[in-house]
C-alpha cells in the first residue's frame, strides 16, 4: 500500500523516515514541465494574412473533432490566433472545411 506524503511545505526533514525524501522530491520532479516558449507559426513564416482558401495550413490548426486548437497548444500569438479564428469561419461557413469531425 502507497505511503501518504504531505504537501512540501508540510514535510519536516528531520523527522522524516528512510525513502521518504527520495518520493517528495521524484513527486515534486514529474510535476515539473519545461518552460520553453512556443514561438507563432506566422509570425515566423512572416505571413501578415491568413487565407480562408489555404486549407492545408488552417487543418493544422484544428483537432481532429474539428475544434479550433488554443494558443497555449499551437503557440500562435494573440492577433494570429484572432485572424486564424475568422478565417476558419469563413472556411467553414464556404464549406472548404467541415463544422464538426463527421
């Protein structure tokens, strides 16, 4: 059976028993995720304007329900995101692209 471990800020080092720092800090560690920052896909390809026609390049930015992926995920910048967001509306709404996965 898995040994309880308090919070951080709860453990006492002095106190603790054999193996029990080795789980605190591997439980603290896969907590941990790397920080690296997502650079914009057109701010790096230079592209001023997204094309509602482009349609290999707006299915990148769509899972595979049909739902628009959020910047955290892709790491487009805010006025991208805005931009991909209408075109692929206008994708939609011209049928380029479908409402849903079905």
């Amino acid at each position: 059976m898995a040994q309880w471990i308090p919070p951080r800020a709860e453990i006492d080092d002095d106190k603790m028993e054999f193996g029990a720092a080795e789980v605190a800090n591997e439980n603290l560690s896969m907590r941990k995720r790397a920080n690296r920052k997502k650079t914009c896909w057109f701010c790096a390809q230079k592209i001023d304007a997204i094309d509602y026609k482009d349609i290999n390049t707006l299915r990148s930015f769509v899972s595979d329900r049909g739902k628009i992926l959020p910047r955290r995920q892709t790491g487009t910048c805010a006025k991208h995101q805005r931009m991909l967001a209408t075109a692929l509306e206008r994708a939609r709404m011209l049928a380029f692209l479908p409402f849903s996965d079905s």
